[in-house]
C-alpha cells in the first residue's frame, strides 16, 4: 500500500537572521515537534538547516523534504483514525516472523525493520537520498561498535533516518558505510550542537520529558527499559545544554505521553499546541531584537 498523500510545498526563503533548528527524540512524544513547525510556517521562517535524532529525524526528514506543518499534522491524524490500518502496516514492517523464534533466526518476532516502517508511514514526497531534500538536514545515529554518535547528511536517506530510530529490542540496527547503527538518542537525544555556526539562531525542542514526582508501583520490566533510556537521555541533554546552551530551548508538556504512545497522537499534538506559542512569541522577539 502507498503512503498517505502530502503535498510537498516550497517555502520562501526568510529575510533577515537566520535560523536553524534542532528535533529531538522521544519516541511518540516526537509527535509535539510538528505544531513547532507549524510555528516556523506561520511566521515565514525557512530554516536554514535542521538536525534531528530518533523521532526528531523522522519528523525532520519529512519536513526538510517540503512538506508543511499543517500537512504533517493531517497524514498524522489520518494514521491515528485509522488505527486497523496502522497495525496492518506495522505487521508489514516486521523484521522477522514468528517461525523465525522457532528456526533459530530473531528473538524477537515484532523488531521492526526501519527502512520498512518509513516506506509506511512518511507522508508522500519524502525522497530517496539528503541532495533531494528542500532544507540541509543533519540525522544523528549512533555507531554501535565505534561507542559514539554519527551524523549523517548524504547518501540514502531511509537508511539514514532508520538508523537514527533504531530502538534497541524495536527497530533492528541498520548497517550503512561500515557501520552499525542504532537510535540516535542513545548517543546525542537532542542535536542542536551540530547546528552552531551554521545560523545566527538555533532552535532545539527537546521532547525527553522531564522527571516525574509521582509515587507509584515499581514499573514493568518493559517500563522500566524505556524509563532507563530516557534518565539516561535527560542526562546527557542536560550536560550539552550546559555546555552551551541552543538561543531557544522548547519543552512541551510531554510527561504524560510513553514512547509508544502513538493512538495518542490527537492528545501529544494538542500538548505541542501550547508550546507553539511560546516558540512563535520567543523566535519572533529573537528576530525582531536581531533587525
């Protein structure tokens, strides 16, 4: 089956400083980046590059390749009232089967292949390598062997974003140019280092989610697996930001959203809503205080 129809759309070039922005992961909550871009489409802003890991790159693929805000957010909630659809194409996307448990091939019988899942749920217009795209987009991977991030800005495309999405025990690892690779978010969760020098302002929007407070029962081992995933990328987005902070940081109001939270996707893009005001209110004042 084709992908969901989007129309890719050209945008003009901004007068004035320039801008570049960063998407980070977090799984479904990665869903909340796309009113952001919203955001840039309604003040005219072109960024001049973006960078993205894990869902930050699948979102900015899409993005980088013309395709708008508002139309995102359209094939978004097309999949989510669909959801008989949405498994059928996740069944397609399956790296293995479940015979494959029995012949001594894959532990898990639901790892998903990522080039795969891409090809079923982007948006129309999406193209086949980086010198296609509208935008220059920076994907961040991580190198499994080399222990360390990778960024990725020619060649295929797919196989770029799918290495950046990876999740371990999810997403297999894809192998492109010698290397392993696996989620991004293991090694750099939110990119917006790869972006300076390359605008007058950066933009990051972290989706990690920050720490809860409630009290409750132990978690699940599944639980606990992507809970320890995301202290560990709370912690290194914290040490980057100190390092040197982006000129504007975004954090929607995600804590309620799981990794997997997809059938949420109505709910974590009404949660990104309230944040595209404060990035059109902080991104405007930066562009005015600039001219």
């Amino acid at each position: 089956m084709t992908r969901a129809p989007a129309k890719p759309r050209k945008r003009r070039a901004a007068a004035g400083p320039s801008v570049a922005l960063a998407l980070g992961g977090g799984g479904a909550r990665g869903l909340a980046h796309i009113p952001a871009l919203e955001a840039l489409d309604e003040l005219g802003v072109r960024p001049k590059a973006l960078a993205g890991a894990s869902m930050g790159a699948v979102v900015g693929a899409a993005y980088a390749a013309g395709i708008s805000g508002r139309d995102l957010r359209a094939h978004v909630r097309a999949m989510a009232r669909a959801p008989g659809e949405a498994v059928a194409r996740l069944m397609r996307a399956r790296a293995g089967s479940l015979f494959g448990i029995f012949a001594g091939g894959l532990n898990n019988p639901m790892l998903l292949d990522g080039e795969i899942l891409l090809e079923e749920f982007w948006p129309a217009g999406v193209p086949d390598s980086f010198d296609k795209l509208t935008l220059p987009l920076i994907v961040v991977a991580t190198d499994f062997h080399g222990r360390c991030e990778t960024a990725l800005s020619a060649g295929a495309l797919a196989s770029a974003v799918a290495g950046s999405m990876a999740i371990p025990t999810l997403v297999k690892p894809v192998t492109r140019d010698g290397l392993t690779l696996i989620d991004g978010g293991v090694a750099n969760p939110l990119p917006f280092d790869h972006l300076f020098g390359k605008a007058d302002i950066v933009v990051a929007l972290d989706v990690i989610g920050e720490p809860s407070t409630a009290k409750g029962e132990a978690p699940s081992s599944f639980e606990a697996m992507f809970g320890a995933a995301q202290i560990m990328q709370r912690a290194i987005a914290n040490r980057t930001i100190a390092l040197k902070p982006p000129d504007i940081l975004i954090r929607p109001q995600i804590e309620a959203f799981r990794v997997l939270d997809f059938f949420r996707a109505e709910q974590i893009l009404a949660a990104g809503d309230s944040a595209k005001d404060a990035l059109k209110r902080a991104l405007a004042a930066r562009l005015e205080a600039a001219t």
